[in-house]
C-alpha cells in the first residue's frame, strides 16, 4: 500500500529519506513505498494506480 504525504515540498524538508536508508533504518526498496502529491488529484491517480482502478 502506498504512503501518500501531502505536501511533498514539506516533506522533502523535513525526512531526509536517503539518510534513512544509509543508516539502515529502512531500505532502498521502502522508498518506492512513499509517494509525494501536493493536490488531491494526484493522490487519488496514485491511489488508483496501486489498486488497479
């Protein structure tokens, strides 16, 4: 399932995810689980495209 996080400006601000992954908190393939939208409409497109709709 895919992790929406409005606002990806903000996002991309506050979690360093390439940190993450050099200190092993999580891993590279973790990353694709993060998807950044800033408007309801490109959540929805990402939603939709996991689940096939």
């Amino acid at each position: 399932m895919p992790i929406v996080l409005f606002g990806s400006d903000y996002w991309k601000r506050l979690i360093n995810f390439d940190m993450l992954v050099e200190e092993g908190v999580i891993s590279a393939a973790d990353l694709a689980l993060f998807q950044f939208a800033d408007d309801a409409e490109t959540a929805r497109e990402i939603i939709k495209t996991f689940y096939r709709l």
